[in-house]
C-alpha cells in the first residue's frame, strides 16, 4: 500500500511517500511496524495523539482495518483560519 506523510511527519521521516508491504490488521500496527524499522520512524510516530491519519481518503483513528487499504496517510491535526 502506499502510506503518505505531509508536513512535519515528512520531515521527520524524510519521504513524502512510500510503498509498503506490511501485514498489519491495522493502522496501528502499521505504525508499530514503521517505527520498529528505524529512529526517524520512532521519531515521527512517538506521540499518536498529535497525529491524524486517512485510510483511502477518510478520516479515521488508529484502530482502523486496513483490509484491502490502498492508501494510508499520515499528518499533523489542521487548523482552520
């Protein structure tokens, strides 16, 4: 699948997207699974509560299924202004 990082998620992973295999059930596992792979992952995941993540354009949490997912993203919460 392809899992997308906008604003300081991207900087901190230092890609804007990558393709993944993974056999994670969820988003959260998907996550436990990147930041298992390297300190920039673990740096741009340690604090879930200041991220939101889209699974195939939707909005949703980190318990989400990725069942059949094609696109996870992840980012920073918007502000309106």
């Amino acid at each position: 699948m392809d899992v997308l990082y906008f604003a300081w998620v991207r900087e901190r992973v230092g890609l804007p997207k990558e393709r993944v295999e993974t056999g994670a059930a969820t988003v959260r596992e998907l996550v436990a699974e990147l930041k298992a792979r390297e300190p920039r992952y673990e740096a741009a995941f340690a604090d879930e509560g200041a991220l939101r993540v889209a699974v195939d354009q939707e909005l949703t949490d980190f318990d989400a299924s990725l069942t059949g997912a094609r696109e996870v993203a992840f980012f920073p919460p918007m502000t309106g202004g």
